[in-house]
C-alpha cells in the first residue's frame, strides 16, 4: 500500500446483495408495468425499461463504482463544493429553456436526450456537506451514539437552520415538499446523532411539524391528500381513487400473488403505476410473500447501514452512514405506507425500485460512499 492511501479491506457483500436484489426486483415489475398498454405512448415495451438502464442503472453503477474507489478524505474534501454546485442547479430549474415544467411543478434540467432532477441529488450532496460539517465540529468521539459533544452548540444550531431554509426555501418553490420531508428527517436525525443538545432537535422537530401543517393549509392539494388520508372513502371516483386502487391491488395479490405480468391494475387503472405506485403493483402480483420479502431488503439495508455507521472509525463516516441509511429507509417506508394506507400520499419514488434515472443514480452514489467506508479498517 502506497504512503497515504487509505486501508481497505472487504466491502459489505450484505448490503451490496440487498440493493442488487432491490435493483433486480425493480427491472422485473418494470417489465411487467411498460409492458401494459396504458404506456403505449411510450413506444416500445422495452423502452421504458432501456431508459431505466442507460439513463440509470449504468451511469449510477459507474458513479457508485467510482464512489467506492475514492478516497473518503477528499470526498470530504469536495462535500460543500458538491452541495453548492447543486444548490446552483435547483436554481436553474426556475430558468427558461433549460428548466423543464411539468404538472404544475419545476424539478427538471432539459439535458437534450433526457432530463435531470437535481433534488434527487440533493439528498445525498446534503448528507456529505451535513456530515463533513457536523464532524469537524465534534470535540470527542468514542464511537458511541450521539458523538460525545459538539463545539459551540449554538452557534451550528443557528447555522444548521439557515442551511435548512435555503434548502426548504428551493424546494418549497419547486414545488416538492415530499423530498424536503424525507432530507430534513434525515438531517435532523443526524444533527441529533452529532452530539448537540437535545432540546435543538426538539425545537427542530416542533418547527417542522409546524412548517408541515401550514404548507398542506396553503396548497389546497396538499389539504386534499391529507384529507383522503383521514377519511379514505371521501372522494373514491376522485381524490381517493389512486389510493382506493392501490389498496386493490394490494389486496388482491393474496399470498403468493397473480404472477409477474398478470396484474390487472397496471393497465391504467392505477395512476403512477411506473412512479411512486409501483409498490401496488408489484404486491398485487407477487403478493404477500413479495411484499415481504421487499420490505425484509430495505430492513437489511438499514441494518447493514447502521452497522457499519457503528464500526466505523471517524465522526464523517459514521455520520454519512446514518444519514444515508435514514434517507433510504425513510423515503422507502413512506412511499409503501402511503400505498398501504397508513401515510398520505405523497408522490415520493420507491429506493431502487421506482423508474426515474436521476433517483437511482444518487442512490447507487451514496451506495458506493457506504460500500466505500466499510472497507475502512483503520
């Protein structure tokens, strides 16, 4: 080993078997939903799936693999130029040309040949900027939860809020409250784990909770998404139905399911059966076993992620690790408890299984960072 190179032993084989697992059931109900005559204005029942792959699961395996590669001392390094030059990109959407609208929202890059979310990234630049800061701030370190202690503890409080609302300022505009939910969980849960007094993450929680009522009390589709939520039955033919036929769907997989292929409320009947839906399908076809088995995977991604956070040797590590590891098992259990019933809805892709390029690209980069930190030995 050359002086200054980091040692490196074996990665996590666990935690990567788990999200090549994710990935592979991901391309299965893909095929299975592009194969539906309700995306036929797609073209071609591979093209979905092609697009998947090229725009995706390829350049994020290069840049997971990258990831792992390099050196956790200049990903560090880079951690606040990578959040900047994203915060530069989520301006950039409000742009003309350049910044693609849809559905009411403005989330998207025009990049020619296909499009890019720049707060799909967010999550992970946020988590390096979050865990570069929180870990220079930190006087001991044990290995222990919550790191020993933070430094002037008011002082990174009122900076993290100020972090905090530029971010919640971007996407509130976009708007994209769904994303911002799942980043400030995480980023809390991590200045929580930092070693900062107890009563900042309280009045951090207490804020949000606030902020969270009075956007759904400013866009009346938001209301009306918390409004199905409490009384499911208000609007079946309307605003209840997406989530009245996800809950078919998930109902009639029974067991073992239909079959891959088979389920009928991937033919339009579901809207996003593609996107933030695609958890009703693919319980409706590979039922209550699938299910299962989808959901055991994201627990052991958590699991492996929260343990190699704990072996982990330095504060930026560790901190990494959890907010990754939060980030994913969040956003995943949010989007199938809304498919459940059990959360509002909120449009919000499944990790690794959802189609969208930009979302799997920053998930398998944060994969490779975690893979990275657990061939750290020393």
């Amino acid at each position: 080993m050359k002086k200054g190179e980091e040692k490196r032993g074996k990665p996590d084989y666990i935690l990567l078997g788990a999200v090549l697992f994710l990935i592979l059931l991901g391309i299965l109900i893909l095929v299975s939903v592009s194969a539906a005559p309700s995306l036929e204005q797609y073209g071609s029942s591979t093209w979905l799936l092609f697009r998947h792959v090229a725009f995706g699961l390829l350049p994020g395996a290069l840049l997971g693999y990258i990831a792992f590669r390099s050196p956790l001392s200049r990903i560090k390094k880079w951690a606040p130029i990578l959040l900047l030059g994203n915060l530069f990109l989520m301006v950039l959407v409000f742009f003309p040309v350049i910044g693609i609208s849809a559905g009411g929202a403005s989330r998207w890059l025009n990049l020619g040949i296909t499009s890019f979310q720049p707060s799909e990234f967010l999550k992970i630049t946020f988590i390096l900027y979050l865990a570069a800061w929180l870990s220079s701030s930190v006087i001991k370190k044990n290995g222990s939860y919550p790191l020993q202690k933070i430094n002037n503890a008011s002082n990174t409080f009122t900076s993290f809020l100020i972090i905090i609302g530029i971010i919640t300022a971007l996407l509130v505009m976009q708007p994209d409250v769904s994303t911002w939910g799942v980043i400030v969980m995480s980023a809390v849960l991590m200045y929580f784990l930092s070693g900062t007094p107890i009563k900042h993450s309280l009045y951090m929680v207490a804020g949000c909770i606030g902020a969270l009522f009075l956007l759904i009390k400013l866009a009346p589709y938001r209301f009306e998404r918390f409004l199905v939520f409490i009384k499911p039955d208000i609007d079946p033919m309307g605003l209840g139905y997406q989530i009245k036929q996800a809950l078919i769907a998930v109902g009639s997989g029974g067991i073992l399911g239909k079959g891959l292929g088979m389920g009928l409320q991937r033919y339009g009947f579901v809207p996003q059966s593609m996107g933030d839906s695609i958890f009703a399908i693919f319980s409706e076809e590979t039922g209550f076993l699938g299910s299962f088995i989808l959901i055991a995977l994201f627990m052991v991604f958590a699991w492996r992620g929260f343990a190699i956070a704990r072996n982990s040797k330095d504060a930026f590590s560790k901190l990494v690790c959890l907010g990754v590891s939060s980030w994913i098992t969040i956003q995943s259990f949010i989007n199938i408890g809304a498919m459940l019933g059990l959360l509002p809805l909120t449009g919000i892709p499944l990790p690794f299984i959802s189609y969208g390029g930009s979302a799997l690209v920053a998930e398998l980069i944060a994969v490779g960072i975690m893979l990275n930190i657990s061939t750290k030995t020393s």
